[in-house]
C-alpha cells in the first residue's frame, strides 16, 4: 500500500496510523497477561506468559523496523533509473515473505498442535 500513500500523498497520515496500531498492538499483548485468572494459575503461567508476550513484542518491532527501513529508503533515496520500481518491489518481497512465514506458521501451529 505504500506506493498507494506516497503517490495520493498520504504518508504521514499511514506513518501516524501504523504507530497507533503498533502502541494498541503492545498494549493489548501486555494486558492480557492481566485477565481474572485463578492466582494459583497465574503464578504458575506468569513467567511464560511473560517470556511469550516479550518474544511477540520483539517479533513485531523486527517487522516494523524493517518496513521502516524500506520506507525510509523509499523516501530519502532515488531508485536507479534502470530499476525505477526497485522499492515497491522491495516492500511487496518483503511483505511476502512475512505472509508466507506467517502461514507457515500457522498451519503448523493447526496441524501439530
């Protein structure tokens, strides 16, 4: 989407909104290690619920950061003339990889687990 935002010139207002949803995301992660749970489960599940909501925490800023750098490269940088469309191609193989990963992860999670 981010040729989209650049090219109706909207980078800011998707820049502002992705932050939002990233703050709401961890927000969210770190909330519910806080549900009404029995103390005794709670106790017991706390130091892997802890490790897993850290763990997701540092998976979404590894995302993000390399979207950002994608980005900023977009936006400080000119693509070569030869390879005039090299940073949504960059961002599309990114995004892709990331969607792939997640599937895989996801039907192995469905399958094995």
């Amino acid at each position: 989407m981010w040729p989209l935002f650049k090219k109706d010139g909207l980078q800011l207002a998707s820049l502002c909104l992705t932050c939002i949803h990233t703050i709401l995301g961890c927000f969210i992660i770190l909330k519910s290690n806080n549900s009404d749970k029995h103390v005794a489960e709670k106790k017991k599940l706390q130091n892997s619920a802890t490790s897993n909501n850290i763990i997701s925490i540092f998976i979404i800023l590894f995302i993000l950061i390399g979207y950002s750098i994608l980005i900023i490269g977009d936006l400080l940088n000119k693509p070569p003339v030869a390879y005039p469309d090299l940073f949504p191609l960059l961002l599309s193989m990114y995004s892709f990889t990331l969607f792939f990963l997640f599937m895989l992860y996801w039907q192995l999670e469905v399958i094995f687990m």
